[in-house]
C-alpha cells in the first residue's frame, strides 16, 4: 500500500472549506481528512505551505466534460492528439476529462467513439466521449460544418451509442429537430446524459427536452437563444429545472463576468465549469484545424475563418476559476462547479469530484492566487 499526506491546506470540498486540514490518501483513494496536526506519517507527505505558500488551498481534480483539445492538438486526431491535450490540461488540474468530438461524417464519428472506449481501459483520466454534433440546428452551427450536419433519425442515434460501447457520457442535441424528443430518449435510456445545445428552442421546447430526460444544457448562453423578457429561452428554462447542469465557459469571452456570476445565482449548485478548449490551448495564436473548419485566433481568442464565430477556447480549468472567483463567484461555489457538479452530470458522483474517504484521490494544490502548484491523480474509476 502506498500512502500520500498533504498537511496544511485549505480544504475545499463538497462547497465547504476547512483550514488547517489534511487529507491523507492510500492506493490512490482518499482514506481519512482531519484538522491541525493530528495526522499519522505516510510514504509522502507534502507540505502544502512549503509548497504553495500561506494560504494554499487543496480541491478535488478538476472534472472537463466539454473540451476539444490543446498543446496544438485536436480530440478529434487520434489516440496520441488526445493523449498531448490531456497532458496540458492536467497540468493545469484537470484530472479527468471527457473526450468532446465535433460535427463529423457518421462513420467517422463511429470510429472515433470506438478508439476512445478502447483509450478508456489503458488511460483511466478519460471518462468516456461527447458527441457535440451532428444533430444540431443548421442556424446554430457555432463552428461545426453545416454540411454535415443531419437530423437524429433514431437508427444513427443507436448507431453511435453502440459504437461507444457504453462510454458516451455526454450527446448534445437540438431538441426541436424532427425526432429530437425521441432522440433524447434514447440516449438517456441507453445511459448516457443528453444535452440542449446548438438550438434554436424556445423556452417551451428546451422543457419538452428536459421532461424527456435531457439534463445538461451545453455552453449556455452560446448557440441558442438569449433571454428576452417576453421570450425567456432555454438558459431559463435549465435554470429553472433542478435536474439540469448548466456548462459555462467562464473566458470572459464567451461570457461576460456579469453573466457567469448571473449564472452560478440563478442555478446554485448546478453549474459546470468547462473549458470548449480547442488544439490551441497552452498553444500559440495561428491557423488550426476544429474538425472540418479552418479556425484563426488572435489574442488567444479562437474564430471560425468563414464565418467569424466563436470557435472554441483557449481555456485552462485552473483559469476557468480564476474568472469565476474574480466575477463574485465564492471559492467554494467556483471549485464545487469544477468538480463534484460535473462528476454528478455525467454519472461519476460516487467515485469523483469530492475529497471524502473512499471516493478517488484526485486533488489539486493552488497558491492562494489560485495558481496550480501541485496535481494528483488517484485510482482508476470502475
């Protein structure tokens, strides 16, 4: 048995925070908490002050449900693209991650499900694959290729959900295509969560949606309808359905600080802090490739050459926080919607997202600027 002893920290778990506490982790899993000094020797122990300074503060790994790529690689290139994108995010404490795809051929998109679900039993950070297309609305296309676009016939729905073997976490959907409703439906009855995204639903279609099980509303705010007072939208209607997470993509670009503060306020405890990185994260401005579109940032700011939209991030987790905190959001809050409420979304809630005894020891050291000094990944979730 191997053991691990992080002393005098700021314990930041479960929206709580504890000083002066320790966490004490066996083979890869959390075994006990406490406060001051009252902790026994382990193999290692980490100084967190002597690390990371006064006021050092220790988290669950970060949780990315919704991200495309980094360090000049794309999800959507292969086993060795993914795995030079999960090495820069880590960095920045993402200790897990879901593999998001964008808008591809039907066959492709099959082939890449496949190879992730084989990633999953050598690589236990990823936690299965997102499907952010093809079943979007054409008028919200974002940075997705129109062209390939298609509405949700059931057949390929099933088609892809096969193909993943069970490690689908996440199929966003516009729930107002043909077949849509039924769609949702079939990809929460095979296990996997469904999400309201690229749409252009009204407030009453995004509740068609959720009361057809779909529990995720992807990006909110971008690809969808605004809120206007006589037309509330589908970011209203998540807020106000207690069973749906709300992704952010807390840049200060895809969302003004007012907005994500607005955000975490309408829907306490149900907001997941995502990165929408793409190849360019951790990387320099330039041309880069969002599977079939050609895509230019500037200013670490990613657009779409045809069209001028958003076209991803260049987000790190560690940032996402750092924006959150600076718009008002409280420490708790912020790392709570980096951890426990993404595991919660895509399933993972018993194994990750908390520093509890028994649950993964995933955990991230920061400085008190909110600065990744030290990363730990625990055990493989079964």
């Amino acid at each position: 048995m191997t053991t691990t002893l992080i002393h005098s920290v700021r314990l930041i778990t479960d929206g709580t925070e504890t000083p002066d506490a320790w966490v004490r982790f066996e083979d890869g899993r959390v075994a006990a908490t406490g406060i001051g000094a009252d902790w026994t020797d382990a193999d290692t122990v980490i100084d967190a002050i002597a690390l990371a300074g006064e006021g050092a503060i220790l988290t669950p790994g970060f949780i990315d449900i919704h991200g495309h790529g980094g360090a000049g690689a794309s999800f959507d290139d292969g086993v060795d693209a993914i795995r030079t994108a999960r090495e820069l995010h880590r960095a920045h404490g993402t200790t897990r991650a879901v593999i998001s795809l964008v808008t591809a051929p039907l066959d492709d998109l099959v082939r890449r499900v496949g190879e992730i679900a084989d990633l999953m039993t050598t690589d236990a950070d990823i936690l299965g694959s997102h499907l952010e297309g093809p079943f979007l609305d054409p008028g919200h296309h974002g940075a997705h290729e129109p062209s390939l676009l298609r509405e949700p016939a059931a057949a390929d729905v099933r088609r892809l959900l096969e193909a993943g073997r069970g490690t689908i976490r996440q199929v966003t959907i516009a729930p107002e295509l043909p077949g849509g409703l039924e769609a949702i439906r079939i990809i929460v009855a095979a296990g996997s969560a469904a999400a309201v995204g690229h749409t252009d639903a009204d407030a009453a279609t995004a509740v068609a949606a959720f009361e057809a099980g779909a529990t995720i509303l992807t990006h909110a705010f971008n690809a969808m309808p605004g809120i206007h007072h006589r037309s509330p939208g589908p970011v209203l209607a998540a807020a106000a359905d207690h069973r749906v997470v709300l992704e952010a993509i807390a840049d200060n670009v895809h969302l003004d600080p007012h907005v994500i503060k607005l955000l975490f306020d309408a829907a306490p405890g149900r907001v997941a802090l995502v990165t929408d990185a793409m190849a360019a994260a951790g990387s320099a401005d330039g041309s880069y490739d969002l599977g079939a579109v050609r895509v230019t940032v500037a200013d670490g700011i990613a657009r779409a050459d045809d069209t001028g939209s958003i076209a991803g991030s260049t987000l790190t987790q560690d940032v996402a926080l750092q924006r959150a905190v600076e718009a008002g959001v409280s420490l708790a809050e912020a790392v709570r919607a980096l951890t426990q409420t993404p595991a919660a979304a895509i399933g993972y809630d018993a194994q990750l997202g908390r520093l509890t005894p028994g649950r993964i020891g995933d955990a991230v050291l920061l400085d008190a600027r909110l600065q990744v000094k030290h990363v730990q990944t625990g055990a493989a979730p079964v």
